[in-house]
C-alpha cells in the first residue's frame, strides 16, 4: 500500500511552494523530502511536479493526486482536533494572518496577552496586504477588513470600521481649519489609492443629508500606516479608519476635523477561518478572545 506520509510531504512541498520550505514546515532535511517526493513518484510512475530553477508546476495528474493529498490532511487534522477537543486544553500551533496596519497597532498586543493566558499555544502571525489563501497556505485565522462573498470560510464580525477626517495641528495652524464639507475643496487632501484608482470623493452627511465632495491633493498613498504618517508631518487633510489613529488622536499629533459630519464606514472587520467539521480548540478560543473579551472593546 503507498504510504500516507509520501501524500503529506507532497501536499506540504506544494502548499510551502518548495522542498526547501517544505523540510522547514516539516522540519526535516530537505534531501528527506526530496526522496520522499521521488519514491511518490516511483511507486505512482509518473511526475507529480515539473521543477525549474525558480519554481515548481503541477502536471495534470500531480493536480489529481494533491486534492487525494489534501483530503489526507485534513482527516489527520479532524483527528488531531478530536482529540484536543476531548483533551479541552488550548494547546498547539496557531497561524494567523493580517493585514499590516491592524497586525501592528492592534493585533499584536492582542496575541501577546492571549499567549499569556495560553502559554501552550505557539502563535505564529503573517502580517500581509495581500488576501491569503487559508487553505492552501494552512491559516488557522485570517483577520480582515473586506466585503466577504466566500461561502467556504466562516466569517465572525468582530467590529464596525468607522473612518474619521483628520489632520496635524502644523497644517491646520498654516491652512486654517474646514467648517463645512465644501471647506474641503479648498485644502490640501491626502488621498488613498489602489489599483490604479485615485479615492479623491468622499462623502459626508449631516442631517440626513448627504454631501460628495471632490478633494484634490498631490500625495496619494497606497498603505494606511503611511498615509497615518504622512497627515502627521502636516502634509494635508485625509480621512483614514479610526482604528489606525487612535493613538495620534490621543496624543493630538492629529485632530478630528467636522465631527458633527458622519462619514461612509470601511468594510467591518471579521475573523475569518475555513469551514471545519472539527474546529481546533486553540482556534475556537482565541476567536472567542478576539470577539467576546477584546478586539470588539478596542476598536
């Protein structure tokens, strides 16, 4: 009978992307995991990946034996899982990911305090923009700030994003400050962009009244940590999630500007984690920590 140990490294060279991520993932010689792939496709007599200098590609029937791989790994999960859930004590490896302004200001005291509280988990955070593949890359919880439509991960909102207007008291000092969402096309704006797209109107409402109003600035910023940044150095006026000034707002390096105005929110913020028969216990509670204790309060 082939041996299921041959499918696991196989599924992990392909989720780790290569044999060298693959011997740190499984923590073995890479020389280990290159025989195990080569006894795979000795026994099965065919190649499973076609291999370059720079990357790696599945042949045809490498794509067929992946999804039997992963079925293989997701049972051995279930039953790892099982188990803890019968042993009910948090323990174990927890991969999280999110995206870079939260993970900084918000998450990573958070996961420092839950480790504390949890001293066997071993959290290991990816702080990335991008959007992960929480299968493939084998997340246990994704943080994110987005309209979700996936119907394969289940989604837990744990905040509202709502966004603020602001600006550092040296611009405010030498443009004067907005009384009015009109004011705002007088001023020096910094606008977000992405994907090509320049965010240049923004809506604000004040009594059931709602007024889009078209900003120009010569700054446009593609990361919301650098945008924080650069209204700091009185660059401008921006409007920015709340979440990611609370600490300039406290300490007055920026001021809330037209706060009798609202503004359109952000997408909420959801934990997001693939949809399991058996959910880790690690995975379940620090959900719970995020939603029921913590990240709720602060944002």
């Amino acid at each position: 009978m082939l041996n299921p140990q041959l499918l696991t490294t196989f599924s992990a060279i392909v989720s780790a992307g290569s044999i060298s991520a693959a011997a740190i993932r499984l923590d073995c010689g890479k020389s280990v995991v290159s025989r195990q792939l080569a006894r795979l496709e000795a026994e099965l007599g065919t190649r499973l990946i076609q291999r370059t200098t720079r990357k790696l590609m599945l042949t045809e029937v490498g794509k067929l034996v992946l999804l039997e791989a992963q079925q293989i790994d997701r049972a051995l999960s279930n039953v790892a899982q099982i188990s803890g859930q019968f042993q009910q004590e948090v323990r174990g490896p927890l991969r999280v990911a999110c995206p870079r302004p939260l993970g900084q200001r918000h998450l990573v005291p958070l996961i420092t305090e839950f480790t504390r509280l949890h001293p066997l988990v071993e959290v290991t955070l990816l702080v990335e923009d991008r959007l992960t593949d929480l299968i493939a890359e084998q997340i246990d919880v994704a943080i994110r700030v987005a309209h979700l439509d996936d119907s394969t991960l289940v989604a837990r909102k744990l905040a509202d994003n709502p966004r603020v207007l602001v600006a550092a008291p040296a611009y405010l000092a030498r443009a004067g400050v907005p009384r009015t969402a009109e004011d705002l096309t007088r001023h020096e704006c910094l606008l977000w962009t992405r994907d090509h797209r320049v965010y240049d109107e923004w809506s604000l409402s004040l009594g059931g009244v709602t007024t889009p109003v078209r900003v120009q600035g010569r700054i446009h910023v593609n990361d919301g940590m650098a945008l924080v940044a650069s209204a700091c150095t009185g660059a401008g006026i921006t409007v920015i999630d709340r979440l990611l000034v609370e600490q300039e707002l406290a300490s007055g390096a920026l001021v809330e500007l037209l706060p009798r105005y609202s503004l359109t929110p952000g997408p909420a913020i959801y934990a997001v984690y693939p949809a399991r028969q058996w959910l880790a216990l690690n995975t379940a509670t620090f959900v719970a920590f995020l939603l029921a204790q913590r990240f709720a309060q602060r944002a």
